[in-house]
C-alpha cells in the first residue's frame, strides 16, 4: 500500500468489538492463557510489549519499509540505543560535522566515558568520510539534512563506502522522513528518528525510533536495549504517536508547500544575509538533494539575518505566529535563534536563525515575517 494509507491504518488490530480507533491499552500485565502459557495471549508485561507499541512499531516499520521498527521514549534515546547496539568499548564512529547538538553532546559525553572514540567530518564530501574511516570505526552516522545548517550528504555514496570497509551506517531522518527521503532503499542499515518532530507533528509528544533494514543480531541487541534496559515510551504515547502519523501526509505537504513560498519570499529580500535550503538550485549540495529527495526538499529553512546577532534576535521577538521556541516539525511554524540553544560549545553563526513551517495559513506566515523585518 502507498505510505499515505498505511500511516492511516498499518498496525491497527481488531480488538474484538470493532472499535474504528485503537483503545488505550494501559494494563501493565497479560493474562497466560488457559493452558498457564506465559504470553499464550499475545502479551506478558507492558515494558516487554504492548498493543499501542506494537501498533505503532507496525505501522513505523511498513513507513520507513525496514523489517522493524524499535520505539523508544526520546529521538535521544534511539541514537543511545543505536550506540549501545552496535558499539563495543574501543570502538569508533563517525559522526557529521553538522549534527543535532544534543546527539553531538551525547557522542562526546556519554560515549566517549563509554571509550567510544569519534571523528567530525564534513560529510557533503564522501571522500572525507573514506578517508576517517579506522580500523576499529564500527558505525557511520548520517544526519542529512543536517541541523541546522541543511547540509546534505550523499546517502547512496557513503553507504557503498561503509559497506566496503564492513561498517554499519545509521541515518536520521527526522527532518524529512521516509515519505520524502528513503535511507533504507539507499543502501543505510539502520534509520532512525525524533518522532517528537514531523511524525508527532503537534510538538506534545516525545519519542524517538529505529527502524532496521533488516532482523539481525543488532536489531535483536536494538529490542533488548527497549526491553531489558527499559526504554519504553507510555502507551499513551504510542497511541498518540500513531494517531499523528495518520496525518503525516496531509501536514508535511502543506508544509512543504508553505516552505517553498517562505523561501522564495526570504531568498531576495534586503534583511537576509544567507538562506539555507536544499531545494534553492544554488545550494552546494542541490543535486544530491534532487536525486535523494523525492523532488520535496522539507520544510526546514536557516537564515542568517543581517546586522549580527541583535538584529537577528530582534527579528525572532517582533514575530507574532512564529514562536521564537526550540524543537521542529509541528503544525505550528517555529523559529530559534540556534546558538543559544546549543548549550556549552555552540557551533551556529550568531546571526543564524532555524525556521520550522507549520501549516499555518501562507498570506498570514508571510505577513508575519514582513512585520518582523519591517518593526
Ligand atoms: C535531527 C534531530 N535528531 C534527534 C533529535 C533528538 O530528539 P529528542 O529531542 O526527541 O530526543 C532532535 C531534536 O531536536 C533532532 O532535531
């Protein structure tokens, strides 16, 4: 079926009386059945499984089309489990230049206590990824787009590098989805997101997912993870998780469509210094965008706004449908002056700005962004 259908009705189970919407399934402990079989029903214990999470993870996997789908409680949380699944202590990773600043933190933090070593590459160049590659790299980390500075790399070339030298690569895909970008099919093993983003849509959920290509022993180290380690999300979560993805299609299309006006409205005027989209024909990396992409480009924009910091400061305080607020990928259009969100080491320009679309209406958002520039 078209990913549209299956994310209105992939994983949902007859529950005996019909019910059209999936119920809430908040029983912590299954029932044996009558024979005394310990999960002869379906289910023993909420942590190791549960219907909305089953429902979800379903619904997930047939998406992204991978084999599984492992559901975590925070996009944080999936890249931890990716790095606990596939990492042994002594192992090394490499990682994007441009990443996520919390996943950053996490690799330098975390895993460096973990003895897991990495390198920073500009991975627009798959050439630099060949050339960090260690002995001891067990894992590759693509995020492209990447945040917040929509870099793209070259999914299908860094692949065929991984694969020649035996090394995993795993792909955030929380910026477009597989709905407009299909690591799986691209040669990655392993994709995974902040659902919190454009699968919740509604920014009132947290969430994070692995999706794999295929079973293997690190996706059954991945289940463990959730499983044993007891990284689950709530069943009300995943239920409402799932009823969010029944409209995926319908929001990323009008934000993509709003995104595309908003660029066109910001890429002349007089108060931009730079604009960062990959479906602008001059951005460095538009062809690969074109190849990868299915001909949509996401609705994530950055802008560097002229006159430093202050000014760009100013610009974000005088919108009034924007909300000057982290996080991406709701209905509601967002934007965050990214350094100073970036906590101890930030990385972004100072005058930059991240600009999430939601589906407001077009003439409003535009006329938001004129006051803004013009107050
Ligand atoms: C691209 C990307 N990946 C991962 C994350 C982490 O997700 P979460 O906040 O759900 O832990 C974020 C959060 O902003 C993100 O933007």
């Amino acid at each position: 079926m078209h990913p549209d259908t299956l994310s209105v009705h992939a994983g949902n189970v007859d529950d005996l009386i019909g019910s059209v919407v999936p119920p809430i399934n908040l029983s912590t402990t299954f029932e044996r059945d009558e024979a005394g079989n310990i999960g002869g029903k379906g289910f023993i214990y909420t942590r190791m499984d549960n219907p909305n999470r089953r429902a979800l993870e379903t619904k997930l996997a047939l998406l992204e089309a991978g084999e599984e789908a492992i559901a975590f409680p925070s996009g944080n949380a999936a890249a931890l489990a990716i790095a606990e699944s596939v990492l042994e202590p002594g192992m090394h990773l490499i990682m994007p230049d441009d990443c996520y600043h919390g996943i950053a933190s996490l690799i330098k933090n975390m895993l460096a206590r973990w003895k897991v070593s990495h390198t920073e590459v500009d991975m627009t160049d798959p050439r630099q990824v060949e050339k960090v590659i260690q002995k001891n790299t067990g894992l590759i980390l693509l995020e492209t787009p990447s945040n917040p500075m929509l870099k793209i790399t070259d999914i299908e070339a860094v692949s065929s590098i991984a694969k020649a030298h035996g090394i995993l690569v795993a792909c955030d895909n929380t910026w477009t989805t597989a709905l407009i970008q299909r690591p799986l099919e691209l040669g990655v093993d392993l994709v995974f997101h902040s659902s919190t983003k454009f699968f919740g849509g509604h920014s009132d959920i947290l969430g994070g997912v692995v999706i794999v290509k295929k079973k293997n022993a690190v996706s059954q180290r991945l289940r463990e993870f959730q499983v044993t380690g007891g990284v689950v999300p709530s069943p009300f979560d995943c239920w409402l998780l799932n009823r969010s993805l029944a409209t995926l299609s319908l929001r990323l299309g009008r934000q993509v469509q709003n995104a595309l006006t908003i660029v066109d409205f910001l890429k002349t005027h007089p108060r931009v210094e730079k604009i960062y989209y990959p479906g602008l024909p001059d951005h460095p990396n538009h062809a690969v965008a074109k190849r990868q992409m299915n001909g949509n480009f996401g609705s994530m924009i950055s802008i560097q706004v002229k006159g430093g910091e202050k000014e760009s400061m100013r610009f974000a305080g005088r919108l009034r449908i924007f909300k000057h607020a982290t996080s991406l990928g709701g209905v509601e259009s967002l934007i965050e002056h990214r350094r100073t969100a970036e906590g101890q080491s930030p990385k972004s320009p100072d005058n930059l700005l991240r600009l999430s679309i939601g589906v407001e209406y077009i003439d409003d958002l535009i006329a938001d962004l004129k006051n803004g520039f013009n107050g």
